[in-house]
C-alpha cells in the first residue's frame, strides 16, 4: 500500500480539523449549557479558559503527520 501523497495528507488533515471543531465545539456548548448555568464565575472562567485552548491538542498532533514527507525507498 503506498503512502499518502502530500496533498491527500493535508486535504485528509483539513477535513479531520473541520469536522474535530464542530463536533468539539457542540460538545463544549451542550457541557456549558448545562452545567454552568449554576456555576461560580471563576469556575465559568475556567471552563472557557479550558474549553477555548484544549480543541488545539489533537489538532497540534495532527499537523507534523500531515506535513511530514514520504519516505524514500532506494
């Protein structure tokens, strides 16, 4: 089985990130709805603190696959 080509990798890569934010985000929503109606404003804040930086580790992780080059076979 050959290896992505580097353009599949970053189309697979974008459409990964798009659908990881919107269902990341309705999560979020649906847990902030529902939970911090009743909350304590600092523990608000550290809900969206957390909530607003957290969707960026799976994203972070996904970049270098999607940037890495083939490797070359002799």
């Amino acid at each position: 089985m050959r290896p992505l080509s580097p353009h599949a990798k970053k189309l697979v890569g974008t459409l990964f990130t798009l659908l990881w934010l919107v269902v990341y985000t309705l999560v979020a929503m649906g847990i902030g709805v529902r939970v911090l109606p009743h909350a304590n404003w600092l523990v608000e804040l550290l809900y969206y603190t957390l909530a607003g930086t957290l969707w960026i580790i799976p994203v972070g992780l996904l970049l270098p696959w999607m940037y890495r080059e083939p490797l070359q076979r002799n």
